[in-house]
C-alpha cells in the first residue's frame, strides 16, 4: 500500500527533480522546490544591484567641461558613490547570507517561501532608499528611510532563519545553530545603532555598516 502511495505522489513529477525539491502532498505544509525560490532571489538580487548604478547620474548640460571642472564635478559625486558602493557591498552580503541559509535548508514550505518573497520586495526598494539618501545626504529622514531599509531586510532574514530552525524543522540535522542566531542579528542591530546615530544628528551615520565585516570576524564561534 506504501508503495502504491508513493508511486501516486510522484505521478506527474519529473524524475530529474531532486526528492528535496518534489511537492509534498500535505497542503498547507507542502514543501515547494528550493531551487526555484533560489532562482528567483538571485535574479532580484541582481536586478537590484544593476539599479543602484542608476542612482549615478551625470547632470545635464554637463559636456565640454575643463579638466578642472570635470574634477570638481566628480568630487561633488563622492556621497551618492560612497553610498552606492556601500549598498552594492550590503547587497552582495545579503546575497551570500542567503545563499549560506539555502545551503541549510532540507527543504521550504508555502510560509517560509512567501517570508522569503517578502524579503524580496524590500531588496527591491534598496535602488530607492539610495537614490533617495543621495539626493539628500544631509537630510535625517532621507538617512533614516536608508537604514530602515536595511533594517527590514535584515529582521525579515533572522525570521526566515528562526522559523526554519526551530526544532530544526527545515535545516539539515546537525546545522550549528549558535553561530547562525548570532549572524542573523548582525545587521538588524547595526541598522538600530544607525537609525539612533541618524536621529542624533550625526550626518554619516551610514558609516556604521562599514564596521559590518569586522563583527562577523570577531563573532564568538560556534559550538
């Protein structure tokens, strides 16, 4: 009877498709294909990379410029590329983390494939918050909208790792839970200390995700 159960449920299901990845027939805990969702994401993740190079716009009218003027020019475009490059560099990280989660992952279901869209949606908005933070560097709302991004991006990561983790019931057996908990929690307290430094006054409080690498080295390990 097993068998004949099993044979239903791969019925219509290409033998090429990895076990991991086939529909479970339970509904509401269906697993879904885990490399589809990774497909996905890095198609957006490299959409919204390619966008922040948009948020570089050379002025009109700016053409037959002197040496000295290009120069100027340029000098004046050093806070929207600081704050390109620092976004690029949060976006490829935040590309790494999730491939890093997928690799855990024995399988998603419907809940964490739409924790992982919702994610998505504010990778997204990452090409806005820059443009808009270029726009108006001095600006503390414009700081604020910058971090919050960032913010979201990063509890909405934690989320997605915390519902898999617990009582392991997406991640591969064996998975080292401490170390994953407290990188997860990395950039979403960075984001907080940002935020607070931004509504203090402090003009460049984006500074802070520069120190981002120089905590994951100095993380305590894992078990």
């Amino acid at each position: 009877m097993e068998q004949g159960d099993d044979a239903e449920r791969d019925a219509g299901t290409p033998q090429n498709v990895p076990k991991e990845d086939r529909l479970a027939p339970d509904g509401a805990h269906a697993h879904f294909s885990r490399s589809r969702m990774e497909a996905l994401s890095d198609g957006i993740f490299a959409f919204a990379m390619t966008l922040l190079v948009l948020t570089l716009d050379v002025p009109e009218g700016a053409r037959d410029l002197s040496n000295p003027a290009l120069v100027a020019m340029l000098a004046g475009y050093l806070p929207d590329l600081y704050h390109y490059l620092l976004a690029f560099f949060i976006l490829a990280s935040f590309w790494v983390a999730h491939h890093a989660q997928a690799d855990r992952l024995r399988h998603i279901d419907r809940r964490f494939l739409w924790m992982n869209i919702t994610t998505l949606m504010f990778v997204t908005l990452v090409p806005f918050s820059v443009n808009l933070i270029g726009d108006y560097p001095d600006e503390t709302f414009a700081a604020v909208v910058f971090e919050t991004n960032l913010l979201l991006i990063g509890l909405l990561f934690a989320a997605q790792w915390w519902y898999a983790a617990y009582r392991g019931r997406l991640i591969h057996p064996g998975t080292d839970m401490r170390r994953a908990n407290q990188r997860v929690m990395v950039v979403p307290a960075v984001s907080v200390l940002a935020i607070l430094l931004a509504l203090a006054g402090w003009a460049w409080s984006t500074v802070i995700y520069a120190f981002i690498p120089l905590v994951m080295r100095f993380l305590p390990p894992g078990r």
